[in-house]
C-alpha cells in the first residue's frame, strides 16, 4: 500500500484538524504523537506495551542504528518491523539532529558529515545518499531527508547557510530514493526568522515530498518564539501534506502546536522523564521521588485508565524509585506513554465535534503552571537520544592498572572521562563537549558578555576535571569580533589525572580535542598558566575551601562542575558557596547542573539569588544563581519555598538552625511576599 495522507475536518476556531495517514504497515490517526524508539526499542517497554498504550506508530534513529545493529543485520533480518516484533508503521529521523550533538566531534562539508562512531571508533560519513540507503535497509514506512541542524538562536549568517545546504541535501534524499512505497518528509529550517522559514518552506513544497517537518526548535528558543514559528511554518504548508513538528515536546507545547495545525509529534520526554521519577498527569507533573508520596494511598492520575494508575499507589512508585527498582521507572513510562496518547485522543475527539478552542484552553488550565509558564524554555527538544536505566554505560576499554580515570561512551554515545575512585562519570549522558556549551557557555551568554567593551571578565572554573568548560569557554573567547573584552580564566582543581588523559593522544582523539584545545591544555598542565592575546588561563591546585578566599579577584561567572554532592559533599556546602559569593562582582552569575534542595537553598544562604537553569540533555532543568536578580530568567518562588518547607533533606549540613527563618526572609522572597500583600 503507499503512502497517503487523508485530511479530515477542521476545528472553526483554530486551525487544529484531523486526518488519516495511509502506510504499508497500517493506518495512523492524526494528530498523532510517535512513541521514540531510537535503538528500535521504546526504553524498558515491549511493543505490546507501546500498542496498549494507544501507539500506532513510533519512531526510530537512523545514526544510531547505522552504527548498531548496521544495515546489513536488518537486510538479514527483514526491516525493523520484524526485527524488533513491531507490526505498526514506523518513522525514521535520518540522523541529522544527532550529529549536530556531536558538536566538536564532527566535520560537516557539502558531501556529509563526517564522524566517528561511539561503537568501535571508526570513521563514518553519512551524506543524504547514505541516509536513505539506511533508512531504505531499516525498511520504515517514512524517511526524514538528511539535514543541517544548529540552535534556532544561532547567527543569522550560520542558519541561512544551514538552510540552504539542507535544502540540496532534501534533493540529493530525493533523487536517492528507490522504493516508493517509503514516504520521504522534507524539514523546513530557518531558525527564528520568519523570511528565512517562508524561504525554506516556499522552496521545498515546489518538489514531490509526502509531508513536510518543521525542524530546528526546542534548541535555546523560548516557548512563545517557537509558537510563533510553529504558526508561521505550518500555514505555509500544503493542506494535503502531513506537518510533522520534531522533537517537541510537553503536552502544552503539542496543545499549542495541534492549534496551528500540526498534525505528528515525537519526544523522548515521556520515558526519559519517568526514568528520572517525573510523571505527567491530568493536572501537571508528579515528582515521585518526593518525599511527601511516601505514605500516599493515591493513584498516580485519577483520571487515568493505565495499569499503573489502576494498580499502583504513589508510594508503592515512590518505594520503587528509592530503592532504584528498575520496575518503577517501566511503570511510569506506560502510564506517560498513556497520558500523551490520550491527549491525542482527546485533541482528535475534540476537534470532530469543532470544539478544540475550548479543549485547548481546559487542558491548559488543568495543568501546573511550571508545564506551561511562557517564560520558561522548553525541558529540550530530541537532541540525544533516550537513555537506557543505567546512568552511564561501561567504559570503553579496560582502564589501566592502577589509573583513577580512564575513558567511557556515556549512555547517548559520547566519549567522556570516568573516576574510579569516585565512581562518577563527567558529563555523564550527553558528554563534554555538548554540556560544556549549552549548560555553561551559552546560559552564561558567555560571548554576549564578551563581546561588550568594559574590563577582563573574570571566569571561574570550580571543578576543571577534564578541561572541557575551560576550553568551551576559550572557543567562544576567539569567536569574539575584536574590540570586547578580554578573559581571564582560574579553574579549580586538586587532581589533574584527567586532564592529563584528555590530553594524550589518545584521549584527544577520543574527545574530540583539535590542536586549537591541546595546545592550552597542555600549557596549563605543565606550566600552570596559559595565555593568548584575549584569554589568560592560570591553574589554582588544592582544596577550593582553602585557594579560593586567598584569590583576590571578583568573578563574573562562575561554572560550578565539581563531583557530585555524595562523591564531594564539600563543594556543595554552605561555605563553598559563601566563599564563591565573597569572590563574586557586583553582576556575576553561577551556573550548575545540581537542583538539589540543599544545593539551592545553600546558595541563597550564602547571599545570592537562585533560578533555575536551562535544560541540559535528560535534566529537564539546572540551577542558575546570580548577586544581581535581574540575571535570573526563571527565579525560585513560593512554590519552591514550599517545596522546601516539606522537603526530608531541605539544607546543607553546615546550615545555620534558623536555616529556613532565612531562606523565608531572603530578598527574593521578601520582595515578593510585599508585592502580594501591596
């Protein structure tokens, strides 16, 4: 049977509508959200599972499957649907938004990409041509053309580029095609810029595609600027086509999207969320590891017909998370399998009857304020793919005899820097080079702030571990036009193992590291200091409670990364970070992965202001702190103060007794109680 897609009635209000795609593997009713099955498994579920749960059509990765199991497994096997038992229409993304992720471990030209793969370390190249054939050996029922993927807030120059090669790498999928029963969708790009996206989506709807996705959001673009774009996008598409928005992903977000049009969905949030202990519900998300389910008799959802909403109480979930039961985290993704689906459900029963204004407007007022706040960035789009229940996979190798690092692949396939004595991996998921940017570099608007003319900016780096923040931050440094500042770099460190193999060749290699990386770091480890003409990168060694108070300087960023609070409970006390807030400028900002409680309410003992932080892979949030409030994009409230009151582990253990009388009476909340009360 080929592909055909079946427009069906429009709401009168909005532009929601349904319709029915046609695939050699059966019908699929839209709108429609695609369960990710990135290594040709919906994580900890079988496809029975994902059917019950209401799937009728999931999704698979190209990049990953290219280089486990191969093309050639699923030519022997005959295609993925008996390959992984799956009778259902299936979707493969082609492996571009991957290697986007590998960030510096990557060369992109007009042939490819060139890459190295996670399994065994050879070289790949994956060009359209190539994309296809894989896509075509997977056998799915729709292919995605190979595209060129980068951060919607990115340079207006970068993003026209990137269009413009897409768009001939959607030509060259095209023209590769062979069977043509597999629907091939094009992906309208352009970032932010309403031209740009009218150009792209103008240009590829001239050319046979069988639907179009609106790509490239839900990468630093905020909820009401992807909105935007979204609306814009999908009313410049033809009504017969599919509109297949990618990886984005909350209920409201598909709500919204539903509303302009769009009729496909996909996220790893469902599972990855219920892997970490977070539940969507009727009425917002559910934080089981929380101790006030404890002793609670409740269903995870009354208003949900799962078997883990008609089987289980909160604190049975709740009892499963602590001990790290990996049947917790089973359950919960069924039931946040069942919730997105059944809001598909709802959207499509809704817009049939011609009332899905008003379905819209009471779903979203039935979910929590943090799921919809339109200031709030998005927990991430599908940047990397879904993780497996242990945090980090096995090293790579061996580790040397004796050696307390070596090199790992984290769980999304990134080379990364393992301490045996601590157990702890660094940068755990999504690997160094990713987080290093996105969670330091970029929140910090580290360029922005640089590219101003004033004096050094002064940056310190607690925890420099493998050197990847420094480094990060020495390569957006020397993207600076000339005229801004200069930086001025003090990383923290006690033990310089890591850094020494990030800097071997074998470590370089494995990590990505070019000679504009090496030549710095090996400066720095073997003279201490570093320096160019915009960047000075001196070494503090010892323990931070001791070098830091001895520094004399005043910060205006701060990348906190040490270990963990079980591997280093020291740097995350309230001492640490009082001795940060006494090195800190009048404007400084602090930024790091940690959203303990006790992390948190430290550092607002400690004097400073406290948010949270853009998300970071899975994490679907991180803490930010600041001296100036009006450097916080999402600062702590009420809510959280709440929060804190229940919460079993509220304060660091060198906390003060009156802890909570002044987190209460911190300007951040003072300040508020007033507005409410005037």
């Amino acid at each position: 049977m080929p592909f055909r897609f079946h427009p069906g009635p429009r709401d009168a209000e909005t532009r929601a509508r349904r319709g029915t795609l046609e695939t050699p593997h059966g019908r699929v009713e839209t709108p429609a959200f695609m369960p990710v099955g990135t290594r040709a498994s919906v994580t900890g579920l079988t496809p029975a599972d994902v059917r019950e749960a209401g799937a009728e059509i999931i999704l698979g990765n190209t990049y990953h499957l290219l280089l486990r199991p191969g093309p050639e497994a699923f030519r022997a096997l005959g295609g993925i649907h008996r390959f992984m038992r799956w009778d259902g229409p299936v979707l493969t993304d082609s492996g571009g938004f991957q290697i986007f992720s590998l960030s510096h471990d990557r060369i992109i030209t007009e042939a490819g990409a060139r890459f190295r793969s996670y399994v065994d370390g050879r070289p790949q190249l994956l060009t359209p041509e190539s994309s296809i054939a894989m896509q075509t050996a997977i056998g799915s029922d729709v292919m995605m053309v190979l595209d060129v993927c980068l951060p919607s807030t990115a340079e207006a120059a970068e993003i026209r580029a990137a269009m413009e090669r897409t768009h001939r790498w959607a030509l060259r999928s095209l023209a590769a095609r062979t069977n043509p029963e597999q629907a091939l969708f094009a992906i309208v790009q352009g970032g932010l810029d309403p031209a740009l996206r009218a150009a792209s989506a103008g240009f590829l709807t001239q050319h046979p595609f069988d639907g179009f996705a609106i790509g490239g959001l839900a990468v630093g673009d905020t909820r009401d600027e992807r909105g935007e774009v979204v609306a814009r996008a999908a009313e410049l598409l033809p009504l017969d086509r599919p509109r297949y928005l990618m990886g984005v992903g909350t209920p409201p977000d598909l709500l919204e999207a539903i509303g302009h049009g769009v009729d496909m969905f996909d996220c790893i949030l469902p599972t990855t969320l219920a892997w970490q202990g977070t539940a969507f519900t009727s009425t917002g998300r559910v934080r089981l590891t929380r101790t006030e389910h404890r002793l609670s008799e409740l269903p995870l959802d009354a208003a949900c017909g799962c078997d883990t909403c008609r089987g289980w109480s909160r604190a049975y979930l709740h009892h499963l998370f602590k001990c790290r039961e990996p049947l917790g985290p089973r359950l919960v993704s069924v039931h946040n399998l069942r919730h997105y689906l059944d809001l598909m459900r709802g959207a499509r029963e809704a817009i049939e009857a011609g009332r899905y204004g008003a379905y819209q407007r009471e779903r979203l007022e039935a979910l929590d304020r943090h799921e919809h706040d339109r200031s709030a960035r998005p927990p991430g789009r599908r940047r990397l793919p879904e993780p497996p229940p242990a945090p980090a996979a096995p090293p790579a190798e061996a580790p040397r005899d004796g050696a307390r690092f070596h090199l790992v692949v984290t769980s999304q396939g990134a080379a990364a820097v393992r301490d045996a004595e601590s157990g702890e991996v660094m940068h755990p998921v999504i690997g160094p080079a990713v987080e290093a940017e996105r969670l330091y570099v970029a929140q910090s608007h580290l360029r922005e702030r640089l590219a101003e003319p004033g004096p050094p900016l002064v940056l310190l780096d607690v925890g420099l571990g493998a050197g990847s923040n420094a480094l990060a931050a020495i390569r957006a440094a020397a993207a600076v036009p000339p005229g801004g500042r200069a930086l001025e770099i003090v990383s923290f460190e006690r033990d310089l193992g890591a850094l020494g193999l990030a800097t071997s060749d074998e470590g370089a290699a494995r990590l990505g590291l070019g000679p504009e990386d090496l030549d710095p770091a090996r400066a720095l480890l073997r003279d201490g200091a570093w320096g160019s003409a915009r960047v000075r990168w001196r070494l503090v060694l010892g323990d931070l409670l001791e070098t830091l108070p001895r520094q004399d300087l005043r910060a205006e960023v701060i990348f906190w990364d040490p270990f963990s609070p079980r591997a280093n409970p020291g740097l995350w006390t309230l001492g640490a970070f009082a001795a940060a807030w006494a090195r800190s400028g009048p404007r400084c900002a602090l930024y790091t992965y940690s959203t303990a409680t006790a992390t948190r309410s430290a550092l607002l003992l400690a004097g400073f202001h406290v948010g949270g932080g853009d998300p970071s892979g899975p994490k679907e949030q991180t803490t930010a702190a600041a001296t100036d409030p009006a450097l916080l994009a999402r600062p702590l409230d009420a809510r959280w103060l709440a929060r804190l009151e229940r919460s079993s582990a509220p304060f660091p253990p060198d906390a003060p007794p009156d802890a909570l009388a002044r987190v209460r009476a911190h300007p951040q909340f003072a300040a508020r109680r007033e507005e409410e009360v005037a």
